[in-house]
C-alpha cells in the first residue's frame, strides 16, 4: 500500500456533487486553515444535531476541539467537509481504530470510527450519502476495510444514511446506543444505490434549470437587438408562464420598465425582491465573474452563459471558463455553457424558450441535445420544416445547446430523459464525449426504455472543437461507435439521419423483426426501396405494386391486408401522383390529403406495426401525415404496444421481450418560492433508491412519417429494426461466467508484488510491461495458458531447447520490428529435428540479421487451425475494452475486429465472435473444419474477468491464438500493468472537471 508523506494534502479527493435537490456542492479536505470556518458551521447547528453528534450537551467546541477537527494526517485521521459559497454546509471525519475500538496503533489495524454532522438547513439533501461515498473511498485508498459508527437511536436519519448505503452491515444496540459496522467493500446493492442517487441528483438539477419559476436576462440592451435583448424577446414570445426580468447595469436609474416588452427592469440583480431561479448571461465575458458572484449571492439556482471569449477563443479563455466553472459550482449552482445557444421546454406549464432560436418549436416527444449552436438551429429548423405545430410529428419535448459545455453535458440530459414522462427519443448530436465511460453506461441505461440517437462530428481527426476542453480518447472512433452499439444507441452520420431516424422512432411502434412489405403505385419507386431493405440487411417481401390510377381506397385496402399478414413486421408505402376521373377525391380536397386520410385509417386500424411513406412530388401528402389528426380519428399509440383496449379483436402479438417505453406521468410543479439565501435551501421529495422511471399508457393522434427518397425511409426503419432486437437481447443480457480455478486473491497479490518491483516511482496511470515469465504466471491464475517458449541465442541452445520440448518445433524471431511479420520470413514452421533446426536457424540469422537482433525462440508446433488475436486496454476516458479479430490483414489491414465492454457476459462474446466479417472462416467456410469457437469464447470471458478483477491489468494481449477443431493454444502473451487512477467512473459519484 502506498501512502504519501504525512500531511500532504490530497487534492484528488476535491470533488464537486450534485445534491439530492438539484444543487452542488464541494467535497474538499479539511486544513488548519478551516479553523474559522468550522466553528463559524458549527454555531449554526442545532443544538439538537450537536446532542446527536457529541451524546451529550455541547453548545461550542473548544480550542482543543477546533485543532482536533482541523489537523489530519490524512492517513489515520481524515475530515471531509461539503461547502457552498466557500463555507461548510457538513463535515464527516474517520479514526483509524483497533480491535478494542481505541486509536490505531498498528499501520496493519484496518478500521475506523466514522462521524457527521450536517447543518440542519441542509439536512434532506442528500448531503451526508455523497459524504459518505466519498469517505468511504478515501478509506479504502487508506487500507481501511471497515467502518463502524455509533448513533443515538432517535437520530433515525443518520441510521437510514448508513443503512440505505447498500454496503454489507451489521447492526447491534447496547447501552443505549446502536452500534453500526459495515464492509467499505463496494457491492452490487452500493453501487446500485450510488447510480440510483446520482441520477435522480443529475436529472433534478437539469428540471431546475428546464423548468425555472423566475428568469433573469443578465445583459439586456437598452436598444432592440443584441444577444441579451434577443433572448429576452424568445422569453417573452414562447410565453413562459413565469416571472421574468430585464438586467442592465446601465439602465436609466428612473426605469421601471422596459419598452416595448413591458418587463421589469432592474440595473442589478439584488434590487429583484423575488427569488430568481435561472440566470441567462449576455454580458462580455470579463464581466461574467462579476454577474456569477451576484447569482450566487442572490441564490439563483442555474445560469445559461450566452457569452462567448472562453476556450473557444485559446489557452487564455480556457483558463478562464476553468474560473467560470469553478465559481458557479462553489455556489452550488448548474451551468449551461458558455458559448451556449440556450435551453428550451414546450411543457404547456413552462413554455421556456431562454434561446436564441428565432421561433419556439412544437410542443411534441423529442428531446434534443447538441454542442453546437449552428446544428442547433439546423435540427429545429429541420424538425420544423417536417412537422411545424404543436402536437406534429416532428415536436420537440425539449432542446439544449450547450455550446462549450464546461458544467452541463449530454450525460447530465441523459440522466434527466431516463424518467422524463414527456420525451419519447433522445437525439443527441455531440462533438466531443468528455467521459465516454460514463456516456456508455447512462445510454445503455435510457436505451432499454427509449431509443437514443446520436451524431458524432470531429470522428476522424482525434481532437476535440476549439472550446471542447476535455480528456483525449485513445481508441478510434470505429471503437467508439463499436461501444455505442453494444449500449443500445442508434449511431447515425449526419443530421439529416438524426432526423429521419427520430421522426420514426417518435411516432411509430417498434417492429417485431425485419421482414419488410412494400406497396405502392410505382414500380420503380418500389424496386427502390426493395434494394434499399436488402442493402440494410432486412428481408423485404415482393413490392406489390398497384395501379397507377390507384385511388386512395386502393391503398388503404393494401395497407389494411399487409398489416394484418403474419409475415409482416413492418410496411414501406411508396406514392407518386396518381391518374384517375378525380371521383377518388372528395370536392376541395387534394390527392395527398386524401391519401394521407385514407393511410392513417388503415394504420389506425392495425396500431401494432410501424408504417412509413416514400412520396415523390406529393408534399401535401408528406405535410398532412405530420400534422395531428382530426379528432374524429382513433388515436393510436406511439413508442410501444398499444393499449389492450385499443386492439382489434385479433391483433399481431408485440414482442413481449421488449421493455415499454416510460409513458406520460405529471410533470413534477415548478419549483415556487425557493429560498433567497444558499443555506436555507430545501430538498426536493425523494423517490426510493431502486424506483423505476414513471409509466403509464399513453394516447397520442396516429402520425405517420413520410420521407422523399427510399433510401432514407428504409434507413430509418433499419435503425428502428435493430434497436427492437438490441431491445429483446437487452432484456436477457447473459451472465459473466464463474470458473472455479480462477485465483483472484493471489492474482492481486502477484499484482502488487509486481508493481512494488516494477514501477516503484512510476506516476498513477502510467504502464509499465510485465516480463514473460510473469505474465504467463499472472494469466495462469485465471486459466489462461500461454505454449513455453525457449530462448536460443545460439544454435546448441536451441537444439537443447528443441529436445527438451520435443519435434516438431517452430523456430520464431521476437525482434519488435518482427514481431506478428511472418510475411518476413521470422516464423520458421514444423522443424522435424536437429540437422533441420541448426539449418534452419543459419538460414534465419543469415538472412534477417545477427541472433543479438532477432532474439530467437523455440516454441512446440500446435495443431492447425484459425489465427486469432485477443485484446483488452484500458482507456483511461472510454473504459476497459476487449477486442477480438483474426489475426494478420484482416485486422492489421482491413480493421475488421469486433470490440465490447468490460466485463463482458457470455451473451455479448458469442455474439462478438460472429460480429467480425471474417468470422465465416471460424464456422467451416468453403467446407473447411469448423474451429472450437466455445474454447474461443472461454478464452474472451477469462481475460475479460481478469481485466475487470485487476483495474491495475490495463493491457492484455494475446497474439496469435490459434484455434484448432478441439481447443486453442495461445502461442504470444504481453501483459501491462499501472496504479489505478484516484477516481474512476467507479468511485463515489463527482462532476468532472475539464
């Protein structure tokens, strides 16, 4: 165990959290220097909480006490504080103890005595689990295995703090007092419990900022026009239902009001009596720290920075939106930028457009996130343009473009859709992923309840956009996207596809499976769209084409008989002007109007199977399938099975194995008179840690989307495809595996005996590799056998490697520069004895280089079979990754290798194994014999468990695998090892900090 000089101070346990209500705040060490602070803290305790504290009567704390609490060596003794506004809100402290419960003596003893105290003003806010996550972790850092707590038994709120932690505890009463010990050990029901809590914290701080009671426009114009005046003209035109301000420093002392918008106006925000939730900036961005500070002074509870000059404009603006960041988070507050192009929320109770759109989009079920401003406007005004009006295809439940995205990023949104009743699809479109790891897990999370559709730029030159002040990513955006697939999320390439795919996804139900009708009146467009399925691996039936003097009738016939067909999961109806008397047609009404009727009539009628249109030259058609539907119209289900009632008599089965989407609940009220001050601020009712999001049916008027080109249409229904079986597969996820011979205790011994040997003074995070014969030891104690390999650096040395191996031999170069090249001639196969061995051995050294170079090896033949290659790395942003491919052109060349996260179940490998294009050469291609491929998948779990046992194990590679008709043999091993970083997307719950 290593640990630091005495009384340094650990800068990696700072860490700012969202709080149970929406707010943040600082966990940070505490130093001599908080001596005022704390007593300052503790003068504003009840003298209730200090009698739960101390056990007795203890009105102030001494000078002996204040030293006490105030001097840590940060190994034995720790104290944690929580501050808001740079003054403590709670402090948690640990005592290293023995056995006798008395101070620690031996470095060995691996227990402590935790306490807490919280400010009674803050207590409900979840303050004390983040402490106490966090603690915990610095005490496992610290060798501490344990807590144990004692705790008055009316003090019930602190009882549930330690119970509800989900960690393995033991609880015992005597002498009045109830004595709680508990493993620090993380375990499913802990880490559940952390993810439940982090969430419902991550989605309350976005409804705060998505759903504020009051707006302040910070930067006003006296004069119409600019970014503030703008903003608040978007306010007051999408009309909010709250309060709003105008804010301008060098407004006129004698106005009340600003004209025309009839606003109030104020030259600071003090002067505003009532609470201000959300700030919207629009100042110069020397000015901002100026204008946060007063936010934060006033309690306001999130701010949207509109200014621009930050990273985007080089290292100074990065160093000071880094000063931004720091400052609204020290005042417990969100922030959506800078650089921002603002926030949006259709709710008929907010009606919120804090932006700088020119128009306010429909009310509908789309969520949107973007980084970039301009693809902002380009989505909304995409959206629009297919569906404009409340209750269309195309409405929007919410939008926010985050711009440099310092605070408030895609995760953070992700976290809030999860359970938001009124957002049916997620589009993302992001530039850069701060935290991929952490991406990967919420998508997956919000994928097997909605679908989760995402465009990346910036893909192929490995950089972040100016502004973008985030970790770089080391695996290749194939990994990335390798990655989302696996989570569950629909990767698209342009904004165009993130369009086409949500418009389906947000209005039709998912498809049972891929086999595909088509009909329509042309046949050409039907050929159309049949390549187009079988391009995108679908099984489309014969288009079945009808007239053209087809009448609307004709088509809703069609429609009505593909629906109702078993072998039919969705329909593609193509549609062109059609030729006919005009009696088809109602007086006054157009051909795609009366199509569009006579579709959704059949649709209606069959609500279990997704429907899409491809027109030609109809717009019409395309603008009246978007809008609602009149109210005489059914009203048909979207985002799932439709209601039993709503079926007809006998309806085509839904999948039972996909899971329903979240259906509408009540929007939780808009939060009214908060607080004017930080520390009076209250907690947000809490749902249990383990609640799911909020469900119930829903029925929405049947819209129908219609695309102008089949390739699109049937593009979008692919998508909708496979999501449906991620969505099947999902809800049976396999297992990971146990193998009674795997050692992992003595693994992590040899581990660490390595690293003290290896990498004495070698920084966290930095690798260093294992020698061989350690790393086939390391991989033994997970079943992992690597064939022996002799060295021969010299002739007779390698005949007496060959006998003691046994003929036949390889005789094989491990010069770097040779290393998996056998194209160079480096691998010598199937030597069959000695006169052929020294030969060959002349032939190589004459050839290639002197054995000094080469580094020879003698290696045992092994049967025939595939070559193969295993990986898993670690990337410190993405996670730990497992790789597998053929080895040699097809992954070298071709990059055909299949990857998924760790720790893979046995589910994901097997599909794994068959993801790769080669993979045909595994199952008896061309009559060849089929390989072990169960032999191959054992072999995938094992380095997976390994990985994920050992986070020290950041590299493993196994090169070649050959896998034979019966069995593998792993002939070349390497394995890298490093400390762990301080804090992983495992540890306690904490914002990142870029």
């Amino acid at each position: 165990m290593q640990t630091p000089p005495e009384h340094a101070y650990p800068t990696h346990w700072e860490a700012d959290v969202v709080l149970r209500d929406g707010g943040t705040a600082r966990i940070r060490p505490i130093t001599p220097d908080d001596a005022e602070r704390l007593v300052s803290f503790y003068e504003q305790v009840s003298d209730e909480s200090k009698y739960y504290r101390f056990f007795a009567p203890y009105p102030r704390l001494s000078d002996r006490d204040v030293h006490r609490f105030t001097h840590h060596d940060y190994i034995d003794r720790v104290g944690l504080a929580a501050t808001v506004g740079g003054e403590f809100i709670a402090t948690v402290r640990y005592d290293r103890i023995n056995d006798q419960g008395l101070p620690a003596k031996d470095p060995e003893d691996d227990q402590a005595e935790v306490a807490f105290l919280v400010q009674d003003a803050h207590q409900g806010r979840g303050v004390a689990s983040a402490l106490l996550e966090h603690i915990a972790a610095v005490a496992r850092e610290r060798g501490i295995r344990r807590f144990a707590a004692e705790v008055l038994p009316a003090n019930s709120k602190m009882i549930k703090v330690f119970t509800d932690a989900g960690y393995t505890h033991k609880r015992t009463f005597e002498d009045g007092v109830v004595r709680l010990e508990f493993d620090l050990e993380p375990t499913e029901q802990s880490m559940a419990v952390m993810r439940g809590r982090e969430q419902r914290a991550e989605a309350r701080s976005v409804q705060r900022l998505l759903a504020p009671g009051s707006v302040a426009v910070i930067g006003t114009g006296r004069a119409p026009g600019g970014v503030g005046r703008t903003a608040l003209r978007s306010l007051l035109d999408s009309g909010f239902t709250g309060r709003v301000h105008a804010v301008n420093h060098a407004f006129p002392e004698d106005l009340q009001r600003l004209d025309p918008e009839d606003v109030p106006a104020v030259r600071a925000l003090r002067e505003i009596t009532d609470p201000v939730d959300l700030a919207v900036i629009a100042v110069p961005a020397d000015s901002v720290p100026e204008v946060i500070r007063d936010c934060g002074e006033h309690g306001v509870q999130g701010v949207l920075v509109l200014s621009s000059g930050y990273a985007e404009a080089g290292p100074e603006g990065r160093e000071r939106q880094r000063a931004l960041l720091r400052q609204a988070r020290s005042y417990g507050m969100r922030l959506i930028g800078p650089n921002a192009f603002g926030l949006i929320n259709t709710a008929p109770d907010v009606r919120l457009n804090a932006s700088l759109a020119p128009r306010m989009p429909g009310a509908g079920h789309i969520g949107l996130f973007t980084q970039s401003g301009a693809i902002g406007i380009a989505l909304l005004s995409g959206l629009h343009a297919r569906g404009p009006g409340d209750g269309g295809i195309a409405g929007v439940s919410a939008f926010v473009s985050a711009g440099n995205r310092a605070d408030v990023s895609g995760n953070d949104l992700l976290q809030y859709w999860y359970e938001d009743p009124d957002t049916d699809v997620v589009i993302l479109y992001l530039e850069s992923i701060g935290n991929p790891r952490k991406f990967a897990r919420l998508a997956r999370r919000t994928a097997a309840v909605k679908p989760v559709v995402v465009a990346k730029g910036a893909r192929h030159n490995g950089t972040a956009p100016p502004g973008h002040a985030v970790p770089t990513v080391r695996v290749p955006d194939s990994t990335v996207a390798a990655l989302m697939r696996q989570a569950g999320v629909i990767r698209v390439d342009t904004v165009t596809e993130l369009i086409d795919a949500g418009l389906l996804l947000a209005s039709q139900p998912l498809p049972a499976g891929p086999r595909i009708a088509i009909l329509g009146n042309s046949e050409s467009l039907a050929l159309l769209a049949y390549d187009a399925c079988l391009t995108e691996g679908l099984r489309p039936q014969r288009p079945r084409v009808l007239a053209s003097a087809a009448t609307p009738d004709d088509f809703r016939a069609a429609l009505a008989e593909a629906l109702v067909a078993d072998g039919c999961d969705a329909v593609v109806v193509t549609a062109i002007p059609w030729v006919g008397e005009g009696a088809a047609v109602s007086p006054g009404s157009s051909e795609g109007a009366a199509l569009a009727d006579a579709l959704r009539t059949a649709a209606t009628a069959h609500p279990q199977k997704p429907v899409t249109v491809v027109h030609l030259a109809m717009d019409d058609l395309a603008e009246t399938l978007a809008a609602p539907a009149q109210p005489a119209e059914s009203p048909a289900p979207v985002g799932g099975s439709p209601e039993p009632a709503a079926r007809p008599a006998d309806p085509a089965p839904a999948p039972p194995s996909v899971p329903p989407a979240p259906a509408r609940a009540p929007r939780p009220p808009v939060p009214t008179g908060p607080p004017p001050t930080l520390a009076a601020r209250q907690a947000a009712p809490a749902r249990d840690a383990e609640a799911d999001p909020p469900r119930r049916p829903r029925r929405e008027p049947l819209r129908i989307p219609a695309y102008p080109a089949a390739e699109r249409a049937v593009r979008s229904l692919a998508e909708a495809v496979r999501y449906a079986a991620w969505r099947r597969e999902a809800a049976d996820p396999g297992r990971v595996p146990e193998y009674d011979d795997i050692q992992e205790a003595q693994a992590g011994a040899d581990i660490e005996r390595l690293l003290d040997r290896l990498a004495p003074d070698v920084p966290s995070g930095r690798s260093v590799p294992v020698p061989p014969q350690d790393a086939e030891a390391l991989l033994a104690r997970y079943g992992i056998h690597t064939l022996p390999v002799l060295p021969a650096p010299d002739p007779d040395t390698a005949v007496r490697a060959a006998a003691r191996l046994g003929y036949p031999v390889a005789l094989k170069t491990t010069a770097p520069h040779l290393r998996h090249r056998p194209d160079l001639g480096g691998v010598r196969l199937d030597i069959a004895g000695e006169a052929e061995l020294r030969r060959t051995y002349a032939e190589l050294t004459d050839y290639l280089g002197s054995p000094e170079e080469l580094r020879p090896v003698v290696q045992s033949m092994v049967p025939r079979g595939v070559d193969t290659v295993v990986r898993a790395a670690i990337d410190p942003a993405a996670g730990a990754v497992l790789s597998f491919g053929l080895a040699g052109a097809p992954s070298q060349l071709l990059g055909d290798i299949a990857h998924r996260l760790i720790p893979a179940t046995d589910r994901e490998v097997a599909e794994q194994i068959r993801s790769i294009r080669a993979a045909p050469l595994l199952f008896g291609w061309r009559g060849s014999q089929p390989v072990d491929t169960a032999a191959l998948a054992e072999l995938l779990l094992r380095v997976s468990r390994l990985v994920d046992d050992h986070p020290e194990v950041v590299g493993v590679d196994l090169e070649p695998v050959v896998v034979a008709a019966h069995g593998l043999s792993v002939l070349g091993a390497t394995v890298r090892l490093a400390r762990p970083p301080a804090t992983t997307d495992l540890g306690p719950r904490r914002l990142p900090v870029y």
